[in-house]
C-alpha cells in the first residue's frame, strides 16, 4: 500500500477514490520504472500525450505511447477525449488517484504474488532514489531544506493497532492531498511523502 492511500472498508470497495488491485495484469503493469514514473507524473501534472510524458520521464515518444497502451490495458489509464485539440492528438489520464493492493488477496496466485513483491520492489527503490536526490540537492533551495522532514519511531503496536495507526496517518495525508490549493498567489511545489510501519528489530 502506498502513503497517500487508505485500506477499504470491504474487499475491493473504493475508498477516496483509491482502486484496490485485484489482477496479477495491473501489478506486473505498475512493476516497471518507466510506467510507474508515468502514473506519477499523471497524478502529479494531470492528463498528458504521450509525448509530454515522454519528456517527463525522458523516454522516447515511441516508448512512451508502449508504456501507455499496457497501463491501458491493466485498466490504470485511460483516454481524454475530450482535451483534444484534434483526432491526431491522444491525451491520457490515471483511472483512479490512488492504487492499493494486499498480498493477502492473491495467495493463491503465484504469478500475482511475484508480481506484487516486483511492484513493492520497485516502489522501495524509488522512495530511496527520491531520498539520495533529495540529499544531493537541499543545499541550493534553503527554504524548502528549512521545511523538509525526515522522522522514524519505535512503536509497541499490535497488528490490529498498527491497523489503526496507519488509518489515522493516512486521513491526514489525504487530508492535504484532497483540500482545495489556496488561491493566494504563494507558489507551491510538488512534495513527496512516504511512511512505512512493520515489525523490524533494532
């Protein structure tokens, strides 16, 4: 599960607009680093072509549209039509906002299994990527070094207070994901937090 989502009340019930994964072809779908960049830059910037995603994500074009058509095809993005200045040109949006998913639900599914440790991979690797970029760079924007945080704890949780715990952190992420951005003419920046919480040692 990531961050800025929230369990369902039920198996499979959106909850806030978050998709819950179902099918091994949408995870095996997210578990690659262009498209996973793709369906981040979509929630980020909104719709976009394929070549606004291309320069984004610094592919080729040609790529890009490959990229597009398997998400499609998962169910993850789908057309714009109607931004469309002409039939030649393809805009493209998220499905959904936010996607979630629980190895639980496929244990009988190896493909769909391997595919969601393939996804889980690869989203660790890019919160830790986001981080060293983060690092090698705060020096030249000393406000935003000022603002940024960085926090762990120790907790003595039982799973179902753990469950508890990440429902009340994750309101107030969604919280500030969904509140209508003042109009006060303070420029505003894309932020990317993450948390995690599991058993672990010293």
């Amino acid at each position: 599960m990531t961050p800025s989502e929230r369990p369902p009340s039920r198996a499979g019930a959106p909850q806030d607009g978050v998709r819950t994964i179902t099918d091994a072809k949408a995870l095996s779908a997210m578990a690659n680093p262009f498209r996973s960049r793709m369906m981040d830059a979509l929630k980020v910037d909104g719709p976009s072509t394929a070549s606004g995603l291309a320069a984004r994500t610094g592919q080729a074009v040609g790529s890009a549209s490959h990229h597009l058509k398997v998400l499609s095809e998962a169910g993850l993005v789908e057309e714009a039509p109607e931004l469309a200045k002409d039939r030649r040109e393809r805009w493209w949006r998220l499905v959904d906002p936010g996607t979630r998913w629980s190895r639980a639900d496929f244990a009988s599914d190896t493909a769909a299994v391997t595919a969601a440790y393939a996804a889980e991979a690869l989203i660790v690797q890019r919160q830790f990527e986001r981080v060293q970029e983060w690092n090698a760079n705060a020096a030249t924007v000393p406000e935003w070094d000022d603002a940024a945080f960085a926090t762990q704890n120790w907790l003595r949780l039982s799973p179902s207070e753990l469950r508890e715990f990440s429902g009340e952190l994750i309101d107030v992420l969604l919280r500030w994901s969904h509140r209508d951005t003042p109009d006060d003419g303070v420029e505003r920046e894309s932020v990317f937090v993450f948390a995690r919480g599991f058993p672990a040692q010293p």
